[in-house]
C-alpha cells in the first residue's frame, strides 16, 4: 500500500515538472511569432506589392543605395537609368529598396 502512493506521487510530480518545462516554451514561442515572425512577414509582403507597382519613370532607391529613374521593367528585372550620363543599369526587383514616387491611389 505504501507502494501504491509512491507511485502516484511521483507521478504527478512528474506531471507538474513537465508543465513547468513546457510553459515558458510555449510562451517564448509565442512572443518569438508575435514579435518578430509576424512583423517580419508583414514587412515582405508589403515590400513584395511595392516591388510589383513599379511604373516606368519611378525613382528608386536600391539595397546597395543607387537612385535611379526605372526605364523598363521585366519579370525578375529592372533597368534604371542613374547619373547625368544617363546609364542604365539592370538589378534585381529584389534589389530595389525603396519606391521615392509617390502616387495617388
């Protein structure tokens, strides 16, 4: 019989030692996607709809940090014109940082 209590003690003892484990875990899971994954995701999708409303004539800011006025525009591709000279350079849409044209909506 003293066996039998034994048993169930550390039984639940068990129980509750594993629910202490698991709490913070799930808690810093959930701060990890409530605080940074979600943002993130946020963040790439609105960076993806700016790339895709790209229009010939938009200036453009791109991740190494050249301006330049978008001359044509490709599938995966971009021409932007940059200088005085006029040179065309071609990038990556992915490359482009940041759309300077505003436009009315």
């Amino acid at each position: 019989m003293n066996y039998i209590s034994v048993l169930t003690a550390s039984g639940s003892a068990s129980g509750s030692s594993l629910l202490v484990t698991l709490i913070p875990l799930a808690l810093l899971i959930v701060f990890f996607y409530f605080f940074i994954i979600r943002p993130q995701k946020k963040q790439d999708k609105k960076d993806a709809q700016m790339r895709d409303s790209l229009e010939i004539g938009d200036e453009v800011v791109t991740n190494g940090g050249i301006v330049g006025i978008v001359f044509s525009i490709k599938d995966d591709t971009v021409v932007i014109e940059t200088g005085g000279d006029r040179s065309k350079i071609r990038v990556m849409k992915w490359a482009i940082a940041k759309n300077l044209t505003v436009h009315d909506e």
